[in-house]
C-alpha cells in the first residue's frame, strides 16, 4: 500500500460547501494543505456518485492526495479510488479487503472502545475514532466520545487514527494531543469563507501539536 | 454466462411483502414458478442490503434461479451474485461489465425508444422494459410506455426483454402478446396473499401466451 498522511483529512458534504462546487472547494482545501479526501455521498445516485469521484480523482492525482470512497466499494472499484471508509453499518471488512485488495487503503469508524479492541483485529489501514465532539454534520452518531476517549481509543489501538465529529480551529490540537493522528473534519472546511486559508490554519495546528 | 429464463421475474420491495420476511415470500414466488428474482433495496445499510443478499442467494441456489442485485455493484460482487441489473442513473454499463466480468448477468432498464436504440450498442444480457403501466411501486419513473412501447422496444431491440411496472394477473398476457419475453413483477407477487399461487398463476398464463 502507498504511503498515506491522516494529518488533515477532509471528509465531503456537498450540502455544507455553500453553493459552491464541490470540486472546487475540494481543490483549494487540499491547496491549503488537506493531505485526505473522502468522497461521502448519501443520496446521489451511483451515477453522479460515480461521476463526482471520477472528477475529484483527477483533480487530487496532481496533488499526489489519495481519494477515499465513503462506504461504497463499487465507486472505489470503479474509480480506482486511493481506498475506501467504512462504518459498522458498511460491507464487513473482510469482504471489503478482499474485493479491494491489498494495496489499497482501508479505514474503519470505531464509535467505542468496544470497536477499537475489535479493530485491532483486522489489518485496516486506520481508525476513524467518531464522534469526538457533538456535531450538526451527521445526525445518526453515537454517543460524543470526548477527548477521553480518543485518548483511551489511541492507547489501545494498533492503528493509526484520527478524530472525527465537531473537530474545528478552536480545539484542533486536543485531538491531536490527546492521541491521534490526524484530524477529520467537514464544516470546517466545506463551509469555510476560504477554504484554503481554513486547511492552512489547521495544518499549522496540527503540525505545532505534533511538535509538542 | 450460464442460460436465463426471464420468463417470470420478481423484484423484491421489503414494505410490499405485508409484514412477512422478504426470504419467505421469494421462496413462496419461487416454488410457484419465479424464474429470476432482483433484490432492490434503496434503503438499506450495506450491511443489511449485504446480509439479505446473502440470505437470498443461499435460498435461491437450491432452486437454480439466479440473484440479480438492483444497482450496486458492490453487493453483487460481495455476494458473488448471478447479475447485476442497472439503471439509466447507476454505473455505466461498460463499467459495470469491466468490474463483473463476462460470466455474470447483466441487465439495463431502458424507458424509451431512445434507449433500446443505446442498448443495442451494448451486450448487456436482457433489457427492462419500464414502466409499462402506471405504478405505485416506483414513484420517480418515466411516462407510462403502454403495450404500443412494448411493441415498439421489442422489435427494435436486439436484447431479450422483460416488461416492468404495474403488471399483474390481469395484463400479464397482453405484455407477453406484446413482444417481451418475460414480465416482471413486484406487488403482484409480494403483495399475495399467497404468493406462492399468485406466481402459479402468471406463470400458467406467461407460459399460455408464449404458445398462442
């Protein structure tokens, strides 16, 4: 599998970009220094699923960013996507690796330390540890983990995570603090004035809380 | 590809089947005489759409008929389906093909003249006629094609045909006089009282019709 950087990882919500193109706040997001993209797309069709990843795949290869699909393996299959994200609601992993291969990035949400323990083991590529924080982005999380729980998460698991849910400027270098990776965030940039200079800042913090 | 018979093909809809297990009521239409059966779930997780298909296959298998899976191709693949069937708004055929392989079963609805004349310029396997008739199953279809759009799609097609949307006990005759070779139905059969003689029936009929 390539090498891969969860430092700052963009997960999509076309309904937060503020009218924008995706596409576009995608590519000043990842000009300001997002190193992950995931496409995540509830209800568009397979058809513009499939075309939207085949559009950003294009745009993130210059950038040398790898494309993961949310949940669905036949976008990532048809796309060629870097990987793909799956939740405990997703295709089970194992039948997931096996269509995808070994040389493809594979990440899983863990919403407790129950999941973590459980994930330690698959040989996914990282963890999704959500929600860290309540959030307005998905409606359908369990219960708000806290730094706490990333903290015991990361001391447990094996894998490389990162934190995901409410995650913004103001508490960026918790997560990371308390043990991640990497943050996850959506609003933070898919609603942000400037998309760019949002990534920007946020890799500040983080690259500064990586050198604590 | 191993040999199909479209004769009497059932596409399943869970909030039709009156509250009785969805494997139930296929096994029931299949032990009538449903030679294809298309699991189509819009609504489902993955992991409950992957759960199901796998349980339907397991029972289809002891009576040769094959599983089509609606519009995911990642189910289909996971559950190593016999087909995939596939919509004007899911993958590109050509695509679908490339991830399936040659041996699997692959059909394309087609809600025009225009689109049967497309399809010829493809191999997909059969084509879906739809809507025949007004529908209560399908909320978000094209116009009401008629008998006379049958006729018409059956004669320019170079594909074998099944006719969807609004068929029953009662018309099933007239679609097969019309140039399909087989119907599809949903409420007829996952609506029965009993679902097991409701396919009886239409088989009787569909086999009738074919040998006027």
């Amino acid at each position: 599998m390539a090498a891969f950087d969860l430092s700052l990882y963009l997960v999509t919500d076309r309904s937060l970009s503020l009218g924008r193109p995706l596409e576009t706040v995608v590519e000043e997001a990842v000009r300001g220094g997002v190193t992950m993209v995931q496409l995540r797309e509830k209800d568009a069709s397979t058809l513009d699923f499939y075309n939207l990843a085949m559009k950003l795949k294009s745009i993130l290869k210059s950038y040398n960013v790898p494309l993961i699909i949310n949940d669905r393996l036949d976008i990532a299959l048809a796309c060629d996507a870097g990987g793909l994200h799956i939740g405990q609601s997703d295709m089970p992993y194992s039948v997931a690796r096996k269509l995808l291969g070994k040389d493809k990035i594979i990440g899983l949400s863990v919403e407790s330390i129950q999941d973590a323990i459980d994930a330690n083991n698959l040989d996914v590529d990282y963890i999704g540890i959500s929600p860290v924080f309540g959030t307005q982005t998905k409606t359908d999380t369990a219960p708000a983990l806290g730094l706490e729980g990333i903290g015991e998460i990361t001391r447990i698991s094996g894998h490389p995570s990162v934190g995901i849910g409410g995650i913004n400027l103001t508490n960026a270098q918790d997560i990371i603090q308390a043990g991640a990776d990497g943050i996850s965030v959506v609003s933070a940039i898919m609603s942000a004035p400037d998309p760019q200079q949002s990534a920007r800042q946020l890799k500040e913090i983080i690259n500064k809380s990586k050198n604590k």
